[in-house]
C-alpha cells in the first residue's frame, strides 16, 4: 500500500512554518521506500486559518491518488491547529498529533503521542544513510532543507536528555521537523485497516 505522509510544523507567527509531503510504500514485511515530493514554507506572519486552509487543499489534492496521512507537530501552540484539523471533515485516524520532547521513551498524551526529538532526527538520518529515501528532481526548498539539517547539533541536559537545537537562535527548523514528522510515520505506521503506530518496544498501538 502506497500513502502520502504530510508532515506539518506549524510555528509561532515570528518564525516559518513547514509542510513536507513522503510518498511511502508501506511494505508489510521488509524494507520501506519514501520519496520526498513536496516542500513548502509560509511566509512568517502567515495567519493560522490562512496556513489550516492550505493544508486542507493539499490533502483534498493528494487523496485523488490515494489514501493520505496528516502528521502535525502538537507540541505548545500545535494543539489547537491539531484540534481543528481533526474537525476538518478528514477521517479522525489520518489525522496525527505528534508532541515532541526531550525525553528518551514514546508515550500518550491528551491529543496523540509524544516522541522524543531524538527519535525522529534519528529516524531520519538512518533512512538518508540507508538510501531508502528518494528525492524528487528540482524540488523548491531543498538546498534550504539541507542546510538546516547542517546546522542543527546536540545539546544534552545534566540529567542527560539530550535535545536537537539549530546553532544559532536565527537558524530555523521548520522544514526539518516536518520532513522528520512524516518519515518517523512512514517507518513506524502499520496498515491493518487502519493506521497504528509502533512503540519503542516494538508493540502496535492502535490510534
């Protein structure tokens, strides 16, 4: 089965916020494949109705061709674009919440789940070194992508949780976090009639 995975960052109107579009074939047993298909930044002060009805074309445009997975970041102002969403008319479980945090185990929250920052930079750097991500020709915004993956770093706390931050408080990392959103998803989301997701221990966990 083969889905689109949307992931999206949505940032305080001061900063950029991100959507990045995976087409994951989501292979039942073996090795999964991803494309990164789509980029996409709003300009800082873009209002959050503005930005909420622009997801919502993207994913009426992308179910044309197939079923489609929406995965927003919930953490602190996330929550209430999370709820809208949900309300939006798209089926409730395409609709993720993820809230990111610093910690080193996957739990539940009130709106989804929450993944520690470690797991989805992670995540993404083993599929980038594994070749299972594909990246499609002249796509907007990549080199900008690139770069901010170069300048992100380690911070580790002394209780030792460790956080990934840009290095300079002008970096940004709106279309990282996105990208990462939708690919922790298409490694870690099962198809069996609906989506689940799959814990740190490798139990599924209905949504």
């Amino acid at each position: 089965m083969r889905v689109s995975l949307v992931g999206y960052d949505p940032a305080s109107l001061s900063d950029w916020s991100a959507i990045s579009v995976i087409q994951t074939d989501l292979a039942q047993s073996g090795s999964r494949s991803h494309c990164l298909t789509h980029l996409e930044r709003f300009p800082m002060g873009t209002s959050y109705p503005d930005q909420v009805a622009r997801v919502k074309e993207l994913m009426v445009e992308l179910q044309k061709a197939g079923d489609t997975w929406l995965v927003v970041d919930s953490t602190g102002l996330g929550r209430p674009i999370l709820d809208y969403l949900r309300n939006s008319g798209f089926p409730k479980q395409n609709v993720l919440g993820i809230s990111i945090t610093g910690g080193t185990a996957i739990g539940r929250d009130q709106c989804g789940y929450t993944i520690p920052k470690r797991d989805l930079v992670s995540n993404a750097v083993v599929v980038l070194q594994s070749g299972k991500l594909k990246i499609a020709e002249n796509l907007p915004l990549l080199s900008e992508m690139v770069q901010e993956m170069m300048n992100f770093k380690i911070k580790v706390s002394p209780r030792g949780h460790d956080s990934y931050e840009a290095w300079r408080e002008s970096d940004h990392d709106d279309l990282v976090l996105a990208t990462c959103l939708a690919l922790w998803c298409g490694e870690n989301v099962r198809e069996r009639q609906k989506p689940r997701l799959i814990d740190s221990r490798g139990n599924v966990v209905d949504l």
